[in-house]
C-alpha cells in the first residue's frame, strides 16, 4: 500500500491512497481524513486502506484522480518525535579518514540525533536559506514511519511496529555541523527542516528489499540533472529493529516516530558515488588533499528517488530547488 | 487564563479551562476540543477561550466541574518540536567547578538540546525506569509553548508568538550523561520521557513575573515532603525571545514548540537550594571531596510548584513517585 498527504490548506492535509504506478490516487477519507489519524489508529484502520489500494490497483476504485507528486506534503507533516541515526558507518570511516576527525564512538552504539519534526517538507517545495556561507548539505536516506513502541522492546518486537518506509533528503548546513558536534548537546542550525519524497509504503509493498530491518535498493541522487551517487540501503550497519529497541530501552516510542537511516554509504564509494557532497569531499580531499565539489548553491536543483526490481518509483521523487530566504519576520 | 487537558481515553485528551485558584474547571469543548488544536489555531479561538475564563473566574459559567489535577496529562500532550534550553549559566559553573568538567562553550550561544515530544507525562503519573544504576536526577524548569515563528525572527518577535506558560520536570539520567554528550550528537538515553505540570497559562497571568522573556517565580521543588529548594526563574542568562530567536535562524518554528529554560538555578545557591540532584551533589564535591546525597530510588516523591505573589499555585503541582518499570513489550 502506498499513501500520501496532499495540500488542502491545513497543517495535516489529506490522506489519500497511490496505485503502485503512483498514476493514480484515491483520497482516503471514506476510512481516515489524514496520515497522522491514520498512523495514531492504525491497527483499526489499515485493513480498510489497504482494501481501497486493492481496488485502486485493479482498477475498480471510484472517483480516482492523476496524483500530482507536486501537490504533495511530507507523507507525514508533522510528528512527534524525528531521530536520524548514521547507521551507515562507511560514511563515517570516509568522514575520519579524510578529516582526522576525533569522533568519539562506543562500540555496537549508532550515532541518534534527537530532530525536530515541526516542518516536514514536500518533495517539490523551495527550500529557503538564509546564506550560502553556510555550506548547504544533503544526505540521502531512507526512513521508517512507526506505531506505539512499548518501553522494552527488542529489535523483533520494535520491528513488527514499522507501518511505513519513506525516501528523505536530511539537509545539512556543514558551516555549523562540526561547531555544534563539539558542543555535545544535539545539532541545530546544523540541521534545518527535512524534505520528504511524496510517498510512504508499507513494507510489504518492497517485497524482497524489505530483510533484516533494511532497506536493499539504490537511492539514485541526482544535481541538476546529473548523476551524483546510488549507493544501496543494505549496508546499514545496524538495523531498524535495533536502533529503535536502543531507543526503547527507558521510554515509549509514540506513534508517528520518524526514524531515518543516516546518509546512504557504500564500500563501493568509488563506483556507487555517495548521497551527500560531504561524502564526495571527503574522497576527493583523502586523493587530491583538497575538495573541489562546491556545496549546494541558489538555484541548484537535487532529486532522490528509489526504484524497484522492475524499475518502478517506489517513493516517488524528491526534486526541489534552493532559494534565499527572505525575511518573513 | 489557565488551560489544562485532562484524559479521555485518546491520545490528546481533552482541554478544559482552570479557575485562576485552581478549584474549577469547564470543558472548552464549545470552543475548541483539545490543546493541540486551540495552538494550532490560537488567534482564532483565544477571544472564545478568553470570555469562558472570565466566565468561570466570575463564577457564571455554566457546567463547572471541581478540578482534579491527578486526572491531567501533561498540558500539550504531545508536541512536533520540544526543545530543551541550559539557560541558566550558574548551572553549568557550578558542574564544571566540581569536576572539572571540559565543556565547549561558545560566548552568547546557549545549550539547546532537541527533545522528543512524543510522551509528556501528566503531574501525577507512575514514572517507570529500568534500573537505579542509570542515576535517576530531575530538573525544575519553567517553559514557554508557541505559535508560528518565521524563519529570521528577531527576539522581540519571536517572544510575542509565546502563548503559554508552563512548568516541567526534566527527568534526567546520569549514568548516560556525559558519556552521551561525549558523543555529540544529542542526548537519547540520559534524558527520557518529561513530566509537567497540571496548568499551562498565558502570560499575562504570571501579571509582573512575566517579564524580559523570563519567569520570575520560585520553583519550590521537594524530595519525599522534604525542601530540596526554590530557585528563581529571573536569573536565566538567555531570555526565552533570545533562544527562539537562535532557532530560528534558519528554520521556521511550528505551532506548539516547548521550549524549556534548562534547571533553575540561581547565584544564592548555598540559600535557596538547586532543582536538580546533580547541582546539589556538584555543591557536596566542591565543599567535601564527594557527594552524599543519592539518586532517586524507586518509591521516592518528588514535587515541584510555582507561587505567585499572592501564594496562589500557578501551574498546579508535579507530584509523583518512581517505580520500577516492567517489561510491556
């Protein structure tokens, strides 16, 4: 099953169901008006979901429309609790090598970064900044959408409660990232507001890329048209399932959490580019002593997108472009 | 006006509007059902909310109901953005000079440590922890709940979207503390789910506490039915405009952001006593060579309450006991 939220002017939008070919949709509020209903309620609600998507695949849904990837909010446009993990830990090793980075790790623990979740962004919205001198970033990643997780859960417990797989773009300003890393208390400027590919899809809807609590399919990056990386989401170091029970050891984990898997790494970095320019920089600095790949400038275009075996979007794409923020104070 | 949410089964509660003393309450379901919606839309339904308080302060309004602060779950039940501040320098001062603490600071930023907000706890709640061992501390802390601040906003502008007022204890573990901030990138296991008081308030009802973006109250905090201190909120070093501003450098700030000031804690410590165990034991250090006061243990209380000038209980109590938490999964 494949959902997406689309504008209508509130703060939740509208929950409506995509066909696999993301042609087609059917809005959803004959079970549920929104995502965040539907996540808060989705044991009562999934069976009636996934019937319309059965109809809406066959081709027997009433009142279908073409679904516009443009008209399209975060799957989820708020939630309650954002953390972004770097569980790929070749991104981290290149980082290091290149740097001589003093990152402190402890062994068998995954970097979780605590996030806002007040502004999810849609895949087609520009994305305002306030100054080039920061050095804009991008991190491609996917992401798990999860039910209640109950204090205590194991990673097997934690896993049977991930809903939804989406496709983000983790934006990051690398002027403050270092600076705030060394302070030691979370990142803020470093990382501004997250960008959502249009669609969320239950696990099952990735067949065979879905194993181990890990998502098996390139995630191709693409600047201004151009071909920057598709490193694949199996080299994830640790699993869904085992972040989220570290994160349930002393809390309950609501429904809603927003879980992202950290920047797309391969050992192959070399043939399968990377999915974020801090990766390339750090190659290109470890073979030149310098990098030369600029960061991400006005006007500058990006795309995400992940398709299937048969060569089938399964997200949908992400593709925005940069502006400069105007003061909207 | 006094605004709380009190349980009803779902997961946003329903909101109810507090007597100035406390005593009454009255559904604000004729103007808006829940908190989250009242913040999502306050220039709307704030004249409305306003007159029913007036009302029941009057003592004219229809269908009063007695007040029972133990039926209340946290004043905002959920939040897209909470934010915890360490905004009182004298804090911080005091936990280097007892260990020798190697804290990066950067002159005029404060500490801000994004949160999850997926599960305040209302005043009265079992809390459940896994083990003593993780060093189990509170925080007293004063918040503020906004509106919608744009990106760039100035302090002043940013301090005018502060709609309400409230009161927290940051439950704090210490065992994962520092090596968490070690790490850099946040903090996950050393600061679990957060526990606020009954009654969330406007400004204007604080009257001359509410001033240069800080609270100017006591926050008389009590271990077992025992004074363990009443710092005063005046003494925050960054005014909560100023934080919110730093924030919003480059990000827009969604309706229903908590921003907490960080552990009370003022100069006159060795007087009015500290609002967390660590500053506490970080005194014993510096006086003794060790510390003697110990964590909480399982069946202990704790208390915390804001008085306005009058002796009248701003927010209601926090009051509550830890326990053991057992295994739900």
């Amino acid at each position: 099953m494949k959902l997406a939220t689309l504008k209508n002017g509130t703060r939740e939008g509208r929950l409506v169901v995509v066909s696999r070919d993301l042609r087609r949709a059917v809005s959803a509020e004959t079970v549920v008006a929104t995502m965040r209903q539907a996540i808060d309620d989705w044991v009562a609600v999934e069976a009636d979901l996934r019937r319309l998507s059965e109809q809406l695949n066959a081709g027997s849904a009433p009142a279908t429309f073409t679904f516009d990837p443009t008209q399209a909010m975060a799957p989820l446009p708020r939630s309650h609790q954002f953390v972004d993990a770097s569980a790929f830990l070749n991104h981290g090793d290149i980082m290091v090598q290149a740097y001589k980075l003093d990152i402190k790790t402890e062994p068998g623990v995954c970097i979780l970064v605590p996030r806002p979740g007040d502004d999810f962004r849609g895949p087609s919205h520009d994305y305002e900044f306030p100054t080039e001198a920061d050095q804009c970033d991008f991190e491609g990643e996917f992401a798990v959408i999860t039910d209640d997780i109950p204090m205590g859960a194991t990673p097997q417990q934690a896993l049977s409660r991930v809903r939804l797989v989406a496709l983000l773009d983790d934006i990051s300003m690398r002027a403050h990232l270092f600076k705030e890393i060394g302070l030691g208390f979370g990142l803020m400027r470093a990382k501004p507001a997250t960008v959502f590919a249009p669609v969320a899809v239950t696990p099952d809807e990735l067949g065979e890329a879905w194993k181990d609590g890990r998502i098996h399919l390139d995630l191709h990056v693409s600047r201004n048209g151009e071909w920057f990386g598709h490193p694949n989401g199996r080299e994830m170091n640790f699993g869904f399932g085992e972040l989220l029970s570290y994160m349930a050891y002393n809390r309950r984990l609501g429904a809603g959490l927003v879980l992202g898997s950290g920047t797309v790494s391969n050992k192959a970095y070399r043939e399968v580019g990377s999915a974020c320019l801090a990766e390339r920089r750090a190659v290109e600095t470890i073979d030149n002593g310098e990098a030369t790949t600029p960061f991400m400038r006005y006007g500058e275009r990006l795309r995400f997108e992940a398709k299937d075996a048969q060569g089938q979007s399964v997200f949908g794409a992400i593709d925005f472009k940069f502006v400069l923020s105007r003061r909207e104070a």
